[in-house]
C-alpha cells in the first residue's frame, strides 16, 4: 500500500473532496440551516423538561457539565433525570 492508498485511506475528503461542488455546498448550508433552526427549540425544551433553566439549554455542549451544575437548585443535580428529586 502506497501513501497515497493510505492518505486516502484514513482521509475521505482525499477522494470525495475532489468531487465536491458549488450546488452540494449549497446544498449542505441549507441542511445546516435547518438542522440548526430545529435543535436550537429542541434543546430549550429539553432543558424545561428536566426542570433546568432555559440557559442550560441554549449553552454549547462543552459548558454544560459546568453550567449544568451550577445553575441547578442545590442538591438537584444528578447524572440521571430519573435519579433528580421530585
């Protein structure tokens, strides 16, 4: 196996980078689009539902653990909602 074969191998965008075009990225920005405008309500929800504040939800996933927990009433906080106080 050439480094070619291999660069290809462990690098996908090698071989359908080549064939990529104007209408797929149009494509791809419009599904971005509306992936983003569904899972922006869908996390806010989330958040209600667990009885967290709307923040939680509308915070990026790596801030979470953090915000999760300090924005929690003490002592509600567990790792499972069927574990939270009722």
């Amino acid at each position: 196996m050439n480094i070619r074969d291999l660069a290809r191998r462990y690098l996908p965008i090698l071989t359908w980078g080549a064939e990529y075009t104007g209408k797929t990225l149009t494509n791809d920005l419009i599904v971005a689009a509306i992936v983003t405008v569904m899972l922006i309500p869908q996390s806010l929800a989330y958040a209600l539902l667990a009885g967290l504040p709307v923040q939680v939800g509308s915070s990026p996933p790596w801030h979470r653990s953090s915000s999760t927990r300090s924005s929690a009433p003490r002592g509600r906080w567990r790792s499972a909602p069927w574990q939270w106080p009722a």
